[in-house]
C-alpha cells in the first residue's frame, strides 16, 4: 500500500470523544484516512486500556497493547468538564470540527451540556456521531458480551451441543466501529452534495448508531430463514452454514485444518484428494456414503480419523492442488504478521528501549495512497497545551487550567 502525504480525509477534524474500544476505532479509521483526529480525555483518570497491557513497561505510561493498536496518530487533550474553562475549550474545539465522535450513554452528552442536537443546530456544518449499545432510547449498560447474547450471536455461534458460545473477541465492538466510520462518510459525504450544489445547510447531521444494530448486519444469514419464510433452521458452529457434511474444523496429525465444500464438486474434489492420499478403501466408500445421507456426525468422523494421519501443512498442499478450499487455522498474531507489511510504523520510546511496532492499516487498498505516517499513540494529554491554544485560550489560561486540574498533561520524558 502506498503511503499518501494527504490522505482522502485531509483537511478534516475529528473530536474523538470516545473511550475503551469502538469508540476509539472510528477515530483511528478515519485518522487512518489523513483526518486530524483529537482525543479528549479526562483530566484526572485514564481510559481502562491505557492502563491494561501485558507490558508494565506500556502499563505505567498508560500505553496499553490495545490502546496503540488504534490510536496512533491522534492527539491527546485532558480536560476536566466540571470546569467552565474545559467547558469553553470543549465548545471552541467542536466550532472549528467537521466531526464529533461519542460513545456514552444516551442523555450523558446532553448533561455535560452538548446536547447533539443542539450542536447540529448550531453548527451546520457538524457531524456529530453517538455510539451507543442498544440505540438512543435504551439506557441499558452494553458490553460487546452481553451485545453478542441479546444479538442472538452467541446462539448461532453454538457448539454441537447447542450451548451459546461467546466470539473470542470483541467482535461486536468492532463492527459497530465499522458501521459509524460508513455513517460519518456519508454525512460527509451528503455535507460535500449540499455544497457543490449550493443548497442551503440548515443544520448538521447527528448519526446514530447501535452495537445491538451492527451485530445484525452481520447476521442476515443466520435469521433470514424463520425471518423470510418462517423456517427455523438448526445451526450451529460445529456444522457448515450449507448444511453440506462434509466442511469443518479438525485436528490434524500437527495443526487445526479449516476445510469448505460448499459446491458438489468441491465435495468430490475433496473425497477424491483423500482416497487417493490417506484414505483406506473402506474408509472412502464409507465417507462417501455418510457425506450423501447428509450425515453429520459420522462424515466428520471419518473425516477426523483421515485427517489425523497427516500435518494441516501437507494437507493444505494436496487439498489446494484438489481445488478444495482449506487453510490451516493460523493463530491471530501469525496471520496479523503475514500482512503487516502493508501497516503502519510506530516507534515508541520507553525508559529502557524503543518499541518497534506495526499498527493496523484501514483493511482495503486502492490505485491511489490512503495512509499517511502516524504519530505514535499519544499519552494522555500530551497536546494538551497546544489543543487549548488552538481552540483560542491564551498562555496564563491554559497554565491556570493545568494548576488547578481543569485540564491535565503529559509527556513520554
């Protein structure tokens, strides 16, 4: 991927009031894309994964492993929004934004006294997105885990014998990241309409979107039977989504094996790829017969026994030769490394070293660069002072703010 000295968003302003994981990854996303994108932060604590890192190195200077991997290239301001100052600051910065980003609760906006519609009023030009767990109207505390069982995604992720279980990560935080990243470029984008056209703009936008929302975009699939037709299919992990037999995960004589055969001659690909390789006579006839009953359990026995005989490595070779779709089940830090070339470089300086380290990229390429160089992931309220001085507060302000805890600061000495 090349690097862009502008990237697409270049030129705009992102206020990243937002905190822990989705929030920060709509930030990052569009800072990814070239906007200048400011985090505010509180004055007197630090967000929960500044503090969580396996490194206590990273750990005492509130640069948490999850934290970097999504705010590089921010800027960071520590304000106390008791203060009018902070206040005064806070409303300065959004005058001058094209975008603010926020994942508190409904209403919690409102009572710190910037009530998104009434900053859409003010501001024609604002795009104010809010991030919430189960929409507007619920003040119902939301986690990705409790979003993943109210979606239902626990229950079609369940294991073979109907028990929900949980994705092993936050899944839903990150799609929810995914769709109000979409949401803020198309008001952008329908912003940018409006002034080509020279329609007048009589208010910005306030987008709105919900963790519960983002969980069933992704699971159409799995509610579209008893949703359309009223067909209650069984599902679980443990079977293909086709219904066919013969895909799963096995353990192989090394390493897990992912295997698809979705299409017929998948499926005779794949039969005939361990006849003539592993598989006993009986043993072939056998899977096949189980795979054209349509059963389950003891095609993937059979499956299972053949499998074993080899490492997922050598069957990833024959089965790719077969025209079988396959891979070996890579653990997420292998295949992170497989493609963080195209990522970003950070180098951050701890007491004893400096720190190496990819950060992930925006996930798509294109003919044309989108990637600027990053600053390294921000401690908090190291541009405090310069992020009060843009929004218009003078020298002896700004140092009053700092004394007296309106605002904080620091810095990677």
């Amino acid at each position: 991927m090349q690097k862009a000295e502008r990237g697409p968003l270049a030129g705009l302003t992102v206020i990243d009031w937002t905190h822990v994981l989705a929030g920060p990854f709509v930030g990052y996303q569009l800072g990814l894309l070239g906007a200048e994108v400011i985090r505010v932060e509180r004055a007197d604590g630090d967000d929960m994964i500044r503090a969580k890192a396996a490194d206590p190195a990273l750990a005492r200077l509130g640069l948490g492993e999850a934290f970097i991997t999504q705010n590089a290239g921010k800027r960071s301001v520590a304000l106390n929004m008791r203060d009018a100052r902070s206040r005064q600051a806070m409303e300065a910065l959004i005058a001058k934004a094209d975008v603010l980003l926020e994942n508190f609760r409904p209403g919690k906006l409102a009572k710190l006294g910037f009530d998104p519609a009434r900053l859409i009023e003010r501001h024609p030009r604002l795009v104010v997105c809010s991030v919430t767990g189960f929409g507007q109207g619920s003040d119902k505390r939301a986690y990705d885990h409790v979003v993943q069982a109210a979606s239902g995604l626990m229950a079609a992720n369940a294991d073979a014998e109907g028990r929900p279980q949980r994705i092993g990560f936050p899944v839903v935080d990150y799609a929810v990241g995914q769709q109000a990243a979409m949401a803020v470029l198309a008001a952008l984008l329908r912003r940018s309409r409006a002034a080509e056209s020279c329609e007048p703009r009589l208010r910005g936008e306030w987008m709105q979107v919900s963790m519960m929302g983002a969980a069933l975009t992704l699971m159409a699939p799995a509610f579209a039977a008893p949703l359309v037709s009223g067909v209650d299919l069984p599902r679980s992990r443990s079977t293909a989504f086709s219904g066919n037999p013969l895909p799963g995960t096995f353990p192989t004589g090394k390493g897990y094996l992912a295997i698809v055969c979705n299409a017929p001659d998948q499926g005779e690909a794949l039969l005939r790829a361990l006849a003539q390789s592993a598989a006993t006579p009986d043993e072939a006839t056998a899977l096949a017969q189980a795979a054209q009953a349509g059963e389950v359990e003891r095609t993937q026995q059979i499956l299972g026994a053949v499998l074993s005989r080899k490492p997922a490595g050598e069957w990833v070779g024959l089965l790719n030769d077969a025209g079988v779709p396959v891979s070996v089940v890579a653990q997420p830090v292998e295949a992170a490394r497989s493609i963080s070339d195209d990522w970003p470089a950070v180098a951050i300086e701890l007491p004893t070293r400096t720190l190496q380290t990819k950060v992930p990229g925006i996930g798509f390429q294109s003919t044309e660069p989108l990637t600027a160089r990053l600053r390294i992931p921000p401690r908090r309220g190291q541009h405090t002072r310069e992020v009060l001085a843009q929004a218009g507060l003078d020298a002896r302000t700004i140092d009053a703010m700092l004394s007296e805890g309106a605002a904080s600061e620091s810095s990677l000495d």
